[in-house]
C-alpha cells in the first residue's frame, strides 16, 4: 500500500471547502479520489451526508449535489460534510455492487485497508468521515424495479437513548413512511457501524431508481425538514406531498416474517400498491410459473394483517426471491417497542 487514506483539504476551515477522500491504490485498481463538500459554520451539529451507497440508486447523489448548491446560502451554523458518490465506481457503473470486485459496500463496514477496492473505500470512510459526525444521513433509493414509497428508516438499537434519539431524528424528515426495520442482512452495513460509535444514522430510502421530477422534490424537502430539525437551518418543517396526501405513518417490520418470496421462476405480476392495507389472505401478486403455460398462476398472499411498504414492480423472479415486503403500525411506546426487539 502506497498511502494511508487521506483528504486533501482542512475540514476544520470555515466556511465552504470542497475536495477529495483519497482511497489509496491496491492490488486491483487505481487510487480514488471522491468529491467531498464541507460546509463550517462553527458551533453547533456535526452532520456527514453521504450517497450513492449502491450505485444503481441516483437520487441520493442528485440531492446531495442539489444540497451542495443551495446549503451555503442557508446553513446556519454547525459543520454540513457531502460526500455525493462514496462509491464512484458503481455509480459510474450503475451497479448495486462495486463491479471490480462484486461487493456490496454497504455490507463491508468498517472496512479493511489491504482489502479489495470496496473494503478500501469502507476503511477510508470509517476512519476520516465517520468519526467527525455526530449524526449521518445515507441516501439510498432501494434500486430498480421496486415500488417503495419514500421513507426514513432506522434499524433497531439496544441503546435506548440512542434509539430514542434516532427515532426521533428519522421521524424529522417528516416523508409519508418512519420504518423501524429489523433488517435481515445488517452486518457490516454503515448503519450498524455508527450505531455502534454511539452516532445517529438515518437510511433514506425512496422508489425504485426510477429518476423522475416528483421524487427528487419529496427526497429534498425531507432532507431539508431533517436539517432544520437539526437546527442547522431555518424554516417550517412541512409534509411534502406523496400522491395527493400530506401525511405519514410509522411502521415496523419483524425480521423474516414480512417478506414474501417467489415460490418458483416465474413473472411475477403486482396486485397492490405500496401503502395498501391488507388483510391475512389477501393477494399481493401472482407468479406466473416460466416453464408453463398451462399451470396456474400462484397467488402471493398477506401473512397477517399488514400494510405494503415494497412491492416488485413486474419482474423475471427466481425460486425463493423477494416479491413483497409488509410491516406492521407502530402502535406502542418506543422504549417498550425497543425493549421487545432486542431480546
């Protein structure tokens, strides 16, 4: 290894700095160099932005550039670090994973600095950006060929207080869903990682990477709501408008139970729309089986009562592959919702 990961600016200088994180060079590619914006305003929150997670979800990047453009004029006080791509090559890609080494960043925190290019980009990330941020907002968009509505989303922690102070923060952006997701492949994501430093991370997750005008204005005014509820600017904080409501709603998923998978390789057809209510039984989508065209289509049915909160949109599925994804109203006080997920 040639460097130690590094950037090429003062972070620490007031007002507005842009430069680079410097992932060092290994045995597959090419050092990188990925865009980083700083904003100081001095005392007050300390907040890391980052997207383009998986690089087939844009409008993170989109809005974090948007944010790049106005922030200045509106930022109060505190520090404001964008990182728009942390992993370029997958966004220049437009692949989920890194296509150099095949990895999914987003599951190889904390990183390793003689590891692959993905792993090296982790290191880079953990060691310089993480530990100056007091809170972190990941753009995601949960990738082609999904209905997902836009949602602020946080996975359980055993820390009360910091579950608290999370939840509260993800209900900041006030978009149509707060999701308390008990993800079923949380190791080595960013999230776990800065939970564990004692960090709030909010994961913003958005459509289905279709890029169009009306979901890059949700995605911003949440954004923008977050910060003024971090205080970093000013404003009134306002429901953006997702399908001719101005509303939201806080649910939660229970960990294997609220995903529906394909039962064969099939065409699987959608029969319901994201925020539908369902009741046990009901039909969510068929399968049509893909070595027949005789055999009957099979239903993809509710569990349990439920709301949909992710839906494929139409799409070539293999056996045991996701379709559906359903979760459950928040009803209950959150430290007894906390206490009851963490045993």
């Amino acid at each position: 290894m040639s460097e130690a990961p590094h950037l090429t600016f003062d972070l620490d200088k007031p007002g507005v700095s842009t430069g680079h994180l410097v992932v060092p060079k290994g045995a597959d590619c090419a050092a990188l160099s990925l865009s980083v914006f700083s904003l100081n305003r001095g005392e007050g929150p300390r907040l890391l932005i980052t997207g383009g997670n998986h690089g087939n979800e844009l409008e993170g990047p989109i809005v974090a550039r948007r944010l790049v453009g106005w922030l200045p004029r509106a930022q109060t006080c505190g520090r404001v670090i964008i990182v728009p791509e942390i992993n370029p090559l997958a966004v220049q890609a437009w692949t989920r994973n890194t296509p150099i080494d095949g990895k999914n960043l987003n599951r190889v925190f904390p990183g390793r600095a003689d590891g692959s290019v993905t792993e090296r980009i982790a290191d880079a990330i953990s060691r310089l950006l993480l530990p100056i941020a007091d809170t972190i907002f990941d753009l995601h968009s949960f990738g082609p060929g999904w209905d997902f509505p836009p949602t602020a989303t946080t996975l359980p922690i055993a820390d009360p207080d910091l579950m608290r102070k999370t939840f509260l923060m993800t209900e900041a952006f006030k978009l149509p869903l707060t999701l308390l997701w008990e993800h079923p492949e949380a190791s080595g994501m960013m999230d776990v990682l800065a939970q564990s430093k004692g960090k709030v991370i909010v994961c913003v997750e958005l459509g289905g990477g279709n890029v169009n005008s009306e979901a890059l204005a949700i995605y911003e005014a949440g954004v923008r709501n977050a910060l003024i509820a971090l205080g970093l600017v000013e404003g009134k904080a306002e429901y953006p408008t997702f399908r001719r409501q101005r509303c939201s709603q806080t649910l939660q998923t229970r960990r294997s139970f609220d995903e529906l998978k394909s039962p064969a390789r099939g065409i699987f057809e959608p029969r319901c729309s994201v925020l539908d209510e369902v009741k046990e039984g009901d039909i969510i989508g068929m399968l049509h089986p893909w070595d027949s065209l005789s055999a009957d289509a099979i239903p993809i049915r509710a569990p349990s009562a439920s709301i949909v909160y992710a839906v494929r949109s139409g799409a070539y599925v293999d056996v045991n592959e996701e379709v559906a994804m359903v979760a459950h109203p928040l009803n209950r006080p959150l430290m007894e919702v906390v206490s009851h997920l963490i045993v």
